[in-house]
C-alpha cells in the first residue's frame, strides 16, 4: 500500500484546469492504472475532512471514530516513548520565560540542540505514583508521558498557545478524581521544569551565547493511549512501513508494524521515493503486507506550489519503475496506490474530496480507466469506496481474507 | 430473484481473460441486462469473503452479523427439523466406534441407506427436561435439535473431526449453568446414541454384510436458533423460493418462505434449470415474491473448472427464454438476477469480489449495459450495491415501497 500523502487536489488554472496529478507525465502509475482496477476513494466517509492520523487509520482498516484519541499519543510512539493502555501522553514545547513566569518564547528560540540533555534531566520524575516519560522531538518539539493508575485526558493546556502571558495552569475538565489527579500531576512536573531547566548548564550556556533559555516545558494536547488492536493481529499479516513523518510513524508503531528506516527517506520534498519503493519491494520478502507514505505532494499542497506538486509526482513516478519490475517477475503482489486526502494548492490545507485509487495485482478484474488521476478514476470498476473497505478489498484479493458462513 | 450461486469469477487466461460468465454465450441475459438497469454488488459488503448461507441472508435484507448464529440451525431446518428461538441444532455424523469407544471411520462407510430407521431409534428422547430431535440427513449426515429452556451453543464439538482417536465429551465453553446444562444433555445423548445404535438391526445387517456399523451419533457445530422475522412479514409479501440446496433450503424456511419442489430440480450440475425457472414463473401467480437459487455455477467454481462453469451459464441461459416470453407477456414482473458471492475458478473457493446484478422489468431506467457479466456491470447505472440495499429496490421498483415521511 502506497499512499501518496495529499494527494488529492482540485482543478488548477494554470494547468488548463487539470489536476496536477493529471497534469504531470506518470507513464508507470497510468500503466497501473491500465493493469488494474481503480476508483475513488474516501479516506473515511464522502465528505469529510481528515488529517493525516485519522486517514491512516481508516485506510488501515479501524474506525477513527473509535480508536483516535488525539494526536498526542500517535506523537509520542512516533517520538518512540510508548505508553500503555490508559497511559496519557502529551506534546509539549521547551519555551522560554522570564522570572515572573510569562512567556518570552514559546519555541525557546526554535533551539535545535542540547534537547536530549534537558529531556533527560526530566525525565524519570515520579509523583503520587505516577512516572513521567519525558523525550525530545524535533527542534523545541517534546513529548511528556504519565504512567499509572487512574488518569484522565481531560485536563487544560499548560501552554497557553501565545506568549507575553503567564504560562497556565493545568485544571481538570470534568468532575472525575482522574482529571484532578492527572492536573495535579501535570502542575507538579511543569514546576519542577522549570526548577530544574533554569539552572540546567545547557541553558546558562545559550544564556551566555544570548539565546534564549530552554527553561521550562508547556505540555498540551493531552490523549489517552487507545486500545488498539494490533495490525498484524488483527488480520493475521507480518506487517512493515515505511514513512519519514513522526506521526505517521507513532501510527504504525502503535499498530506494531516493524517500522523499516530508509537512508534518504526525510519525509520532505527532498525524499529519495526511489529508495523507499526499492526497500518496499525487499521488504515483502519478510513481510506480507509493506506499507509506505511518501509526503512530499503534501507539503507542496500546503505551500500552495501547483508547478512543485506536479514535479514531485513525476519523480513518484520514475520510482515506481521498481515497483513495475517486481509485479513483472512475481505474480503475487497485490499492489494499492492511493492518498491519505486531498491537500488541494488551491486551499492550502486538507480538503475532503475523494483521491483516486488503483488496485494492481494477478486475478484483479481490470476496467477500462488508463490513467491515475482524479477525473480518471471516476470510470473505474471500483466506483466509491470508503476509506474502510480498502483492507478487506485487498485481504480478499490477495486471498487473505476469512470466509463469513458456509 | 434469481440467484446464480457462485456466479462471479475472475479473468481467465483461455478465455482472452475474461470470466467464464463473460466468454460464454448468453444471449438472453444479454437481453435483460439491455431492457434493465445493471451494477455490481456486494454481497454482504466490499471484501468480504462471504459463505452462502450469510450471503443469502444479507440479498434477503437482513444483516447476517445479527441473525446468523451458525451453520447448525440452517441446515436443521434445510432437513426439515424447525427449532424454536432458543433451541440448539447440531450437525451430526452417524460414526462407527469400537468397544473402546475409538473412532474407526468418522462417516460409518458413507452410510447410504437405513440412517430413516437409525434416526428414528433416536428420536423423542428427554433428558432434565430436555427434548431431542432426531432426523437422518442426506448419507452420514443427520441433524439434532434440542428444545427446552435455558439452553445454550457455548458447548465444544463431540466429533474429534478424525478418526482413530476417542470421541470428545462436550463442554461447556463459557461459565454459564445454560452451558453446562446443554454439555450435559449432548453427553447423555451420545452415551445412548451408541448404547441404542450398537445394537441396532441396522447395523447388526451391515456387520453381516462386512460393512462399518453406523453405532454412534457424532454432534457439532451447535447453533442456536435465531430470532429472524419472517420474510413475509418483514415486507408484507407472500413469498415461494425454488432451491435444491440443503441449506439454503433451509434458511428460506426458516424466513417461512414456501418451499416449491421441483421435478429434476437437484442443486447439481445436471439439474433442470429450465424447469426451475418455468416453476417460478408459475409460482409468481400466487406470490408476490418467488426466489430461485441455481447452483451449478457454484459447483464448477469449486472444482476449478472454467469450461464447465462457462457451459452451464449457457445452459441456464438458454432456461431464461421461459422469464423472458413472460416479461414480455405481463408487465408487472421485477426481476434480479445475481450471484450470492465469485467462486472464481482460479480459486476454487468462495472470494469477495463483487458480482454482476441486473435488474429489467416496467419503470427500471435502462443505462447502456448490453452484456450481463462483471466488467459490463463496472459501467451499470446501479453503481456499487451492498446485498440488504436489495430488497428495499426490488420493493421500490414493484411499487411495494412504504414512504417514509410526507
């Protein structure tokens, strides 16, 4: 399964009011198109606008309804701290404040490094039974994870989203004894945060380069680790995935897939497509199911950058020639391509229309569409489908798929 | 309704990769799909791999997640043993054992004739105020039904499904008394199946004859009888079904269809599919709805043989002159032809790809099909359709439909 992240797009001027998925040259992806069977796909239902997280869910077979708890914990497993059933996990960011408490920088200046040193010095703190997880992200980006009994999501932000104002108070957001342990528990570590990060010699180092000090974390977002039953549990598959985006991988992490790290695989615009599908292909050696996210016409959907999406599926394109090569040398890859949802250059951000969809593979009844696009795959013998219907449509076809009755 | 079991496959290399129903010649078919409005369906949903007696249950308009409670009570009333809600059916073996109690052939030499008088032996006994049924099925194959209160399914297999090895007590499978209960009758009665069996003048005959007795009555696959509303009254339509298959026998009796037998009609591949259709054009004369199961497709499916399946679809095709001369006779007749689920003979089991529906008669809107078959379905102007979204059509198209609101 290869999703093209924000795929999806809407008619563009300038390309005679094509797609840029239709307007760029991809002779391999139309030549699958032409193999297979296509269609248009709504990642969860007609209509709706998804995130990333959700999408993936969906397409991977669960009901986002049931299973998204926020993005707090997809962040953290992508971050690598995993929790437990019940455990709670926030984003959080180093910022900078002031003697009184206000906020002076709620990116403590963007700093780029020294993160896991102050993570470290946070981590491993214990309070009325609960242990905090603390991990650096990205940049000023990281996660906060409480373990214990009786926790609740529903507690207030601690980062108040905007400086020159005090940093907030954590409050619990119902009545329940777990919101007010999990606040209490919250305030405490953000205290002792910035007890401990003030005087932090990474901190009087930036101080005296005269940048801003790391020294306290806001931790905000807060979500429970769901209940999720494995992938490879769930329909009986060794599952693997490929992706260069931390929540796409706290996703497939959190769904135990063996996560498979590609060496030029940035999840930018600069990723090297080629190396993921080529380490796709080696990987359905041991795996039955091999999943990758190429990110790249996502970001250029939210850059609005029509001429650089077009591009970057022309050089999707060229990789796929591995992947063409192996349906031609074994007979047994069911091969899906499809998006997440459409990040349109036009609107700069998700947008709920369709993607198209293609579903490649020996015994896969062709139709008549020739092409991937949008406007292609309104012809295709799949018609609509709903985002949750693509693993049992590939279960079946790839014979995987339990019989219901006799 | 006229079900073409199994119809659906995939491409099939002799034929040019078409399906069997694609390459076979079927010029009335073709017709209907031309006078109708045609779509592919889903049986049950997109995917899903369905088993014939589920599929059957969803094209009737129920949802089989809820009704279908195993295969026990469909083939119990398929031989004609009805059970009450809350009654539990057993598919049986007739088995022989030795003194031991040992399995030495799990199907008592596929016993063909005497199990009436075996059944009998064994039918009407009462255990803790439990009543049991006893009746012969078709070789080995018998049905028990036991009817009391407090009953329940959760009970293991008695059947070892090998032989030379004990038979299996049965037990209880959760903690409920209902269990314990129902584990305790099912071992009384084996107990006596083969105090009473052993000495039986039937089986003293075959062990003169150097034949394995049929001494014990082997139960599995408990089920208990569901709470289904009868078709009848769930659309307020007298309703016949024309079927020479045991369970889907079955399951129309159990929705308290009429039951139509019909001379040559043998749920083989040599049954008379022209008599079958000729009896349902009758039987539309007092009934509002008459369904007509054809088996053969299935069965070649099964067996992998494409030529096979592609003649019988000529031959049932040639079968169909009989619903045509009557369309054009009357005009009130709605018919749909379908499939229950593919048995693609590349597989030689059932798969969940969806098969072609073709719905003709007065005030369906024709789209551009010519061809009944999987890939002219693709273009139908029904689209996709999941199996309960049938019945609802088939009420609007006769003018049977409640509206629902002003």
């Amino acid at each position: 399964m290869v999703v093209l992240d924000g795929g999806g797009d809407r008619p563009v001027p300038e390309f005679g009011e094509k797609t840029p998925l239709e307007a760029a040259y991809t002779p391999n992806l139309d030549a699958l198109a032409g193999m297979g069977i296509n269609g248009l796909l709504h990642p969860i239902a007609t209509g709706i606008r998804t995130g990333s997280d959700t999408a993936h869910l969906s397409l991977f077979g669960y009901d986002p309804y049931e299973v998204y708890t926020g993005r707090g914990p997809f962040e953290a497993a992508g971050a690598g701290v995993m929790g437990k059933k019940g455990d709670v996990a926030f984003r959080c960011n180093f910022a900078t404040v002031n003697e009184e408490g206000e906020i002076t920088d709620r990116r403590a200046g963007r700093i780029r490094s020294g993160t896991d040193m102050l993570a470290s010095a946070l981590n491993g703190m214990e309070y009325n039974g609960i242990m905090m997880t603390v991990k650096e992200g990205t940049e000023h980006r990281a996660i906060l994870l409480l373990h214990g009994d009786g926790l609740s999501a529903a507690v207030s932000d601690v980062d108040p989203h905007k400086a020159r104002t005090h940093f907030l108070r954590c409050e619990p957001l119902d009545d329940s004894p777990e919101a007010r342990r999990t606040a209490e528990a919250v305030n405490y570590f953000v205290e002792e945060s910035w007890h401990i990060l003030r005087n932090h010699e990474v901190n009087l180092m930036r101080e005296r380069d005269g940048l801003p000090p790391a020294n306290i974390l806001l931790p905000r977002g807060g979500g429970v680790f769901p209940d999720i039953e494995e992938f490879g549990r769930k329909y009986g598959l060794r599952a693997a995935a490929i992706t260069g985006v931390t929540l796409i991988t706290g996703i497939v992490r959190l769904l135990g897939m063996n996560v498979i790290d590609v060496e030029g695989a940035t999840g930018g615009i600069d990723s090297n497509f080629s190396a993921k599908l080529t380490a796709a292909v080696s990987a359905l050696e041991k795996n039955h199911f091999v999943f990758v996210n190429l990110k790249a016409p996502d970001i250029a959907g939210h850059d609005g950058d029509a001429a650089l999406k077009k591009e970057i599926f022309e050089r999707i394109d060229a990789a796929f020639t591995v992947i063409l090569g192996a349906m031609a040398e074994r007979d047994d890859i069911i091969l899906a391509v499809t998006s997440d949802h459409s990040t349109p250059v036009s609107v700069m951000d998700h947008s709920g229309d369709p993607v198209p969809l293609l579903i490649a593979g020996h015994g896969v009844r062709p139709d008549d569409v020739a092409e991937f696009g949008e406007r292609a795959a309104m012809n295709g013998g799949l018609g609509h489908m709903n985002g949750r219907d693509l693993m049992p449509e590939l279960l079946n076809l790839s014979g995987r798929a339990e019989k219901f009755g006799a």
